[in-house]
C-alpha cells in the first residue's frame, strides 16, 4: 500500500467526526451515527484506491451505504480491504459520553477478517505483554503472565472491559484475583487500542464485545505491536451458518492476530469524537474546530498523533451540519 493512504484517512476519520459530534449530548444516537456514516461515505469517494467493504454498518440490504462488499474510493491506486466503524459509541455520543471515535482499518486485499456481526471474547494486550496470554487459560493465570510481564504485581494490573451483565461471573474471576477494573459502557477498540499505551493505564482487555469491532481492534494493536486473541460466540445455528457463509468453518478455534489481520502492511486511523483517555474529541469554537487523530501503518510502525484545525465554513455539506 501507498503510505500516502495513511494522511487520506485520517481526512476521512475527521470528516466523519466533524459531523456526528454535532449531535454530542442530544439524546439522538441514530442522528449521530446517520452523520458519521454519510460523511465518511461521501469523503472514501475522494480515495485513490480501489477498497472493498468487509467491515461495515450491515450486509447490502440491511444498510444504505458503507455494507459489506461495497466498493470505495476513486477506482485507482491499490486494492485493499476496508473495515469501517463510522462512530464506535453511538450511545456515548447521544449522552455526551467519554472515548467516541470514529475508526478506519485496511489492509491488502484479502487481508482482513470478514468478521460475522456477532459476539467474540477477546483478549488483548500491548507490546510489553505480547506472547505470554492465552484465551483459554484461566483468568488469574492470564492476569499473572501479564503482571509478569509488564514487572507488577497482580494488584496493580488494571482490566477494561464492557460493563455488561454477561460479564458478571468475569468480573468476579478478575476481583478474587485482586486486580482492578476500569468499566467501559461501550467502545471496545479504544479499549483494546489503550492497552498499548502506558498513559491510558490500561494493561488487558478482557470479555466479549462484537466480532466486527475485534478486527477494528486487532488492526490497531498490529500497527503497535500488541496482540489480541478472539473466539467467536455464535448464540444459534443461524448464526454458526453465516460463519460458514464467511469463511470460518470452526467457530471454536481460536482466532490469532495473523487470522483477524494477515500480510505484513495495515494502516489504522481513528478521531476522537468526546474526549477520552487517549485523544481529544471534536472542539468547536465560532467557525472553528479542533480534531486529534491516531493514525499508524504497521510495516513501519509509525504511530503519529495528528491535530487539526478546520474552518467549518470552507467544508460545506458535511461538516457545517447542525442539530435542530
């Protein structure tokens, strides 16, 4: 792939963000997500690639655009797969919530997961604990090797995850272990994302989360050295068959980095909507507003921070947009 790519998307990350930040605190979650998807769409055509959709907002008759096997971009430049979460946290949005993004990932063709829209437990790490987890170990022998890892005792290993009633007996495993938890109400890629980054206080991802958000996820901690390991939770035969009908004819193997995101080149791209842990949301003042973007390649390893200043009134369409 052509680094150039990296800048383009974080273009589109931006755009996206501009517009569903609009509707932060509104109580209108659907409005947000409808700004961010449109944006982003209208802003991939300007891409000089020829990408495909295998991470998108639903099947072909299930989402106006952005489904799965769309084509995007100009036409020209390289084929890649493309995986889109145009607002990771649309709840968060509508009650003016912390760590919204929207998040980009591609990779060459062929290269990406077609990842059924379901659940998968995910385990996930940064760098320093890469190599030592196992999803089908125990928690505590998981939570050992990582404070091991990383030169802690258990007591100051910190878990994020979803705060869900599934994860009731997992909480539990993680108390009597004596590590901490950090809960989050959604968006389990900038969870997984902040595992790699000693700032956000995060050491380990644990439970289940959707299976399009962990190949989202395992992009990023590609680009950064991490790991994540996935299994996918199928709750019916419907949905053990559309595994098949993507590809995967063992829903209980274990699904590693190489599986979720394969070849050696990926580039990974996210915009702070609300403030987070990591990045900065969308600040708007008069005609004005500010954006911070986590853009990364993975054949290089480059990791940038991107801030940007945009003047609203020279993005007419799909960034000057405001709720009623």
């Amino acid at each position: 792939m052509e680094r150039s790519l990296s800048i383009e998307l974080v273009r589109v990350t931006e755009a996206a963000a501009l517009s569903s930040a609009r509707w932060m605190g509104l109580g209108k979650k659907e409005e947000a997500d409808d700004a961010a998807t449109s944006t982003m769409r209208d802003v991939f055509d300007t891409i000089p690639m020829k990408g495909t959709v295998v991470i998108g907002e639903g099947e072909k008759d299930e989402a106006p655009m952005l489904y799965i096997g769309e084509k995007l971009g100009t036409g020209f430049g390289p084929r890649v797969d493309v995986a889109v979460d145009p607002l990771e946290g649309t709840n968060i949005v509508a009650n003016g919530m912390e760590n919204a993004l929207t998040v980009i990932a591609i990779a060459d063709q062929g290269c990406l997961l077609n990842a059924p829209d379901m659940y998968m437990h995910k385990i996930a790490v940064g760098p320093d604990a890469v190599g030592v987890i196992d999803i089908k170990a125990s928690v505590l022998d998981n939570l050992k090797a990582v404070a091991g890892a990383k030169g802690k005792d258990v007591g100051d290993v910190v878990v994020t995850m979803l705060n869900r009633e599934r994860h009731t007996s997992l909480i539990q495993e993680v108390r009597d272990a004596g590590a901490r938890i950090k809960f989050i109400q959604e968006g389990d890629v900038a969870a997984a994302i902040n595992t790699a980054f000693d700032e956000t206080g995060i050491d380990i991802l644990l439970g289940s989360g959707g299976a399009p958000e962990g190949v989202l996820s395992a992009v990023g901690l590609k680009c950064l050295g991490g790991e994540q390991q996935g299994l996918l939770l199928p709750k019916d035969d419907e949905e053990k068959k559309r595994c098949e009908e993507m590809g995967i004819d063992d829903v209980s193997r274990v699904l590693y980095m190489e599986d979720m995101v394969s070849g050696d080149d990926a580039i990974f791209a996210a915009t702070g909507v609300t403030d987070g842990g990591l990045l900065k949301g969308i600040h708007y003042k008069g005609t004005s507003a500010t954006t911070q973007t986590l853009v990364m390649r993975a054949r290089s390893g480059t990791v940038r921070f991107v801030d940007g200043k945009h003047n609203i009134e020279k993005k007419p369409g799909f960034v000057i947009k405001k709720a009623d």
